[in-house]
C-alpha cells in the first residue's frame, strides 16, 4: 500500500473542504452540458441497448437483486465515494417503489458532512433501515464483504492508490458482481493532451469574446486556459490511470467511451456560455461533438470519459463500434513536444533515422519519405538514457550548390553548428540531456536550391540535404 505523507493529508483537507458544503454536487452543469449528452451520449448508450445513464445503475441492481432473491437473500450495493447519497438513495426509492425490497445499500464516504447529509436524506425517505453509512477513505479502505454490486460514479478519477483501490474491488465484488463505472479518463488533473490542445486552441482562436469568458475568474481568456484541476487536491489527480489500472484487475462488459475536445465548451467554466436555445450556438456544439466523435474513431485523440461495466471473471465484451478498451488507452509514454499526434516510435521513424539512446516519438517535421530535408527539421525525441552528444549524418550531391552551416538546436535553444561540404558529412554536437526526457531537435539549413530551377531534374522542392542518421550518444560511451 502506498505510504501517504504531509502533501496527501493536505490534499485531503482541500478535499474536504471543496465538498463539505455542496449539497448539489451532481448539478450546475450548463445547459450545453445536457445537450450534448442528448445528441452524443445517449445515443451511444442506447446503440448498447441501456435507455440513459440511470437506467445503467438500476437494471444492474434489478438484475441482481432478482438472483440474490433466487439464492434467498438480499443483494449488498456498495456506492464509492457517495458523498450527500442523492444519487444512491434516488436509485433505492426507485427499486423500492416498484416492488424491489431485497438491496441493501452501503454509502462510503470520507467526508462527515456528506455523511451526514445523506444520513437524514435516508431518514426523510423511510429508506434509513436499508441504508448503511461507512466512514473510510477510498486510498485505505479495506474490502470486508462481497457485494453483488459496487458503484463508482464520477469518484475514481479522485483516487490517489488506484492499485489498492482496484484489488478491493476485485476482492470485494462476489465472482459474478458488477461494477458500474461513469468516470473521467483523461490526462491527469483534466488538462488536455497535446494532441487535443492543439485542436482546441484553433477552434478557440476563432470564437467570439462573449464565448471566451471564465465563470471563475470573469475574464474574457484571449487564449484557452488549460487548468491542472489537481494542483491543490484530488481532482483528476490519476485520470489518466483510472482505465489501465481497471484492466489490471477486472473484466470489461458493456463499454462506452467518448469525449475530448468537446470538454472545455461543456464544462462549468465556460460551458455557460454556449446557449443550445440559440442556433448559432446549437450547431457550434453539434460540429465540436462531431468533430470530437471523428478525431476519437481515427485515432487521432483517445476518449476523456468512460460509462462501463466491469467483472471480476472474463466477459464478453460490447463495445461501442471500435471503441475498445485498448483503443482507448492514451500511451503515455510517448509524447509528441511538438504538440500534434503522438506515435508509436516505429510508426514515427519507420526508416530508422534516429538511434542511440532515444525514441522517435512523433512525426519527423520537414523530413521526406526519401530523406531529402527543406531548410527546417524537427524531430521530437525522448530519451531513454543519458545524453552527452547528438552525432548528425548527411550527405549533399555534387550538384547542390554551395553548402555552408547547419545548427542544432534543443527545444529553441543553440547547441552547436556544423560545417557541410558536398558529399557525405558526420559530425558530433555536445548535447547534456537528462534521461527520459521529451526534447526536440531542430535542424537549420543556411542554405537550399530547387532542382527545377537550377535545371538539376523536375523536382519542386526546396531541398538542402538528405539525412542519413541521427544518433544520439549515450553518457560514457
């Protein structure tokens, strides 16, 4: 189990006191929230045969409760981070009401004011004797039971131990349990991967003032604002791990994943903004929602949001259209400093161009399919060792005039220049990289012809080199 210290007992209080007095913690969403679940979630959702999102808990506990009758007993509900129990005790009263009086329900949350909402919510809807209340925190707690079901909406994207996390659920869920997950599965603290930046901040470059402007602050933001929610607390503080560490430890069932780029103009920051009653601002969100479906089917960005179901045994698996749970993964381990796509390094560099102590990990900028070079390159690296030297081949033909300077810079930074006569040229560079660090190595040309132009064939290019190889050169070596 992972030792907490004085940075996690802050975190919590911040936690703590973020959530004490939200009575309504599910509410608030703007409107362009709710129009875009009713274009883009539910039809999803529905394609998998589950009517909304409610229906997805309540069918689940329904059918539970229907065997755990069967066997003679009551079906045990544990609800993950269930804060005023609003949610839960809505789902009960709904199961109650039409003759289902075999749940037990179990609301864990670490915040006593929550608990204690919930506890006279329970009491004011008669459902207190099937109600049970547990104080633990989700980075500690112990699985003590089975449960037929554990529900975990909108609550693992705040968990620090998600590995501990995960082996409770494993552990506590009965062999043929459920766990119902609606979760955030984006890049940590929900900020944007590159990738998805970069979209948004072209689609940001071109909305007007009045759809700019931050419920937090009241500023019009002239550039979109990528805030870390988990600078302070736990608000995303694994995102990006809810998913793979899930797949560790259970089985995916019925799986949906959706969202990215769509976020920021449906979130509470500057999703009040867009009025879907207005036209203008209906169809801007119906393209961005579009936009974001295609971007996630071409593997162009990966999904920030996931509603699933998950077992503790193998299961057959019903995924929306491709959307598996390994296409919906983000690698994090490689990253593209340039901002755009991220790669596979052999999809990046299929003609080995970079070696050594790096991975090529995103398209290599301005270098052809034949390796002829214009007068820019840039290639995103990451090292995977430490770096003490950068060795650059290249060869120029006789019929190239007037070679001269070539200089190698690090992320913007002058590292050195290289002197290049017709032929083939290797030269070393002086380069101190750390290990596992995202860098990117730009090559300037001062000089460049067009064949065309100076009668040296047919080719419209503007070229300066070929590049043979670039090694990076490992400390001590």
């Amino acid at each position: 189990m992972r030792a907490h210290g004085s940075d996690y007992e802050r975190r919590l209080a911040v936690e703590r006191d973020t959530f004490a007095g939200q009575v309504d913690v599910h509410g608030g969403l703007p409107d362009s929230a709710h129009h875009w679940s009713r274009r883009h979630l539910l039809p999803k959702l529905r394609e998998l045969g589950v009517a909304d999102l409610d229906s997805l808990v309540t069918d689940t506990l329904r059918a539970r409760a229907a065997e755990a009758r069967a066997a003679g007993r009551d079906a045990v509900v544990l609800s993950l981070g269930s804060g005023n129990g609003d949610q839960e005790l809505r789902w009960l009263g709904e199961l109650v009401a039409s003759g289902v009086d075999n749940v037990r329900l179990r609301l864990l949350e670490v915040n006593p004011e929550m608990r204690r909402r919930a506890a006279e919510a329970a009491h004011e809807r008669g459902l207190d004797a099937r109600v049970e209340h547990l104080d633990a925190d989700l980075n500690t707690w112990e699985a003590e039971t089975d449960h037929d079901v554990i529900v975990a909406y909108q609550v693992l994207h705040h968990v620090l131990d998600l590995e501990h996390l995960g082996a409770q659920l494993r552990n506590g869920l009965r062999a043929d349990g459920v766990l119902v997950v609606h979760d955030m599965i984006g890049r940590n603290g929900h900020r944007r991967w590159p990738e998805a930046l970069e979209v948004i901040e072209r689609v940001w470059a071109t909305l007007p003032p009045e759809l700019r402007r931050n419920a937090v602050t009241g500023a019009v933001d002239e550039h979109f604002v990528d805030l870390d929610c988990a600078a302070d607390g736990f608000e995303g503080i694994r995102a990006q791990d809810v998913l793979p560490v899930l797949r560790e430890f259970l089985h995916p069932g019925l799986f949906l994943t959706l969202g990215n780029v769509i976020d920021p103009f449906i979130d509470r920051v500057y999703g009040h903004n867009f009025d879907p009653a207005e036209a203008a601002h209906r169809a801007l969100l119906d393209d961005l929602g579009t936009l974001d479906d295609t971007l996630i089917d071409l593997g162009v960005v990966t999904p920030t949001r996931m509603t699933a179901l998950f077992h503790p045994r193998p299961h057959e698996l019903r995924a929306y259209r491709g959307r598996t749970p390994e296409r919906s993964v983000r690698r994090t381990g490689v990253v593209d400093t340039g901002g755009r796509v991220s790669f596979h390094p052999d999809a990046a560099d299929p003609q080995r161009l970079v070696g050594g102590s790096a991975l090529a990990v995103g398209r290599l900028h301005g270098v052809e399919h034949d390796r002829w070079v214009g007068r820019t390159a840039t290639l995103p690296v990451r090292t995977t060792a430490a770096v003490e030297g950068v060795d650059v081949e290249v060869y120029v033909p006789g019929w190239m005039p007037g070679p001269g300077t070539l200089t190698l810079t690090v992320d913007g930074d002058p590292a050195g220049t290289i002197a290049v006569g017709h032929g083939r040229t290797g030269a070393r560079t002086a380069v101190t990289l750390p290990a596992h660090r995202s860098v990117e190595l730009t090559l300037s040309a001062d000089w460049w012809a067009v064949p065309a132009d100076i009668g040296a064939g047919d080719d419209r290019r503007s070229l300066s080199y070929v590049l043979t190889g670039l090694t990076l050169r490992e400390a001590g070596t």
